[in-house]
C-alpha cells in the first residue's frame, strides 16, 4: 500500500506534466526487478521490499496505463476504444492467476517466476522501443492509422 500511494502521488504529478508513457515503462521495469528478487531470494526484509515494489507495478496499471487508454484515441472514438482496451487487458487478468497456479503445479513456482520475468522483460522492452506517448503525437498520425 506504501509503495503503490507514493507511486500514485509521483506518477500522477509526472504523468500530467510530462505524458504517463514514463509511469507504464517505470511499472513494467518494477515488475522485471520484483520477479528478479522473487527468483534471487528470501526473507523478511525481501518479502517488504517486493511488497513494496508490487505496490509500484500495480499503481503504473492503475495511474499510467488508464491516462494513457484516454490520451490515445480521439473523443469519438473513445468508448470503442476503452472498451476494447479493457477487455483486451481483463480476459488475460482474469486467466491469468488459474494458468499460473496450473503451472506452478505443473512445473513449479520458479519455473512461473521465470516465465513470468521473462514475458515481463518482452513487455519492457516493447514499452520503451515502441510504445510512443500519444499527447505527443499529431492528428494526421492517429488519423492515419485509424482508417
């Protein structure tokens, strides 16, 4: 709770100056160093600093991937867009904790960890590779790829 209120007040303030791509990238790059440590140790003090940092990952969902859902589609087109994007994110949500307890069974703890990291570096790197903040890009861009 910590983590993800300072993450709320800081990523808010940054986001609306400066655009919310930062606070997405920042949540995913949390996310490779939290599984990191979940793969690399144990412990009490461990155990507060990961809480703490999934604290960090979930405020970026909640503050930065929400503004950024809003700042990328043209008003007409936004409840299209929010819907989709929603349920593009749910479905996977929802599934997710029963596929990795499967998994967990199946293969392992670590093994979900590690499989986890790793789709979470993919995401990273998409997100600062390719992933463009939307304030900051012109009508005839979005225009374009719209149709």
């Amino acid at each position: 709770t910590f983590g993800a209120a300072l993450s709320n007040l800081a990523l808010g303030r940054i986001g609306d100056r400066h655009g919310h791509r930062f606070g997405m990238i920042l949540g995913t790059v949390m996310q490779v160093v939290t599984l990191g440590m979940l793969l690399s140790g144990g412990g009490e003090l461990l155990c507060v600093i990961i809480y703490f940092l999934t604290g960090i990952c979930a405020s970026s969902s909640f503050i930065s991937h929400t503004n950024m859902l809003l700042e990328s589609c043209t008003h007409e087109h936004r409840l299209a867009h929010l819907t989709v994007g929603n349920l593009a994110m749910s479905i996977p949500l929802i599934s997710a904790p029963f596929l990795a307890g499967l998994g967990a069974e199946a293969f392992g703890l670590r093994t979900v960890f590690a499989a986890s990291l790793a789709l979470s570096a993919a995401s990273a790197a998409w997100g600062i590779f390719l992933v463009r903040e939307p304030r900051y890009l012109r009508v005839a861009d979005v225009k374009h790829k719209e149709g």
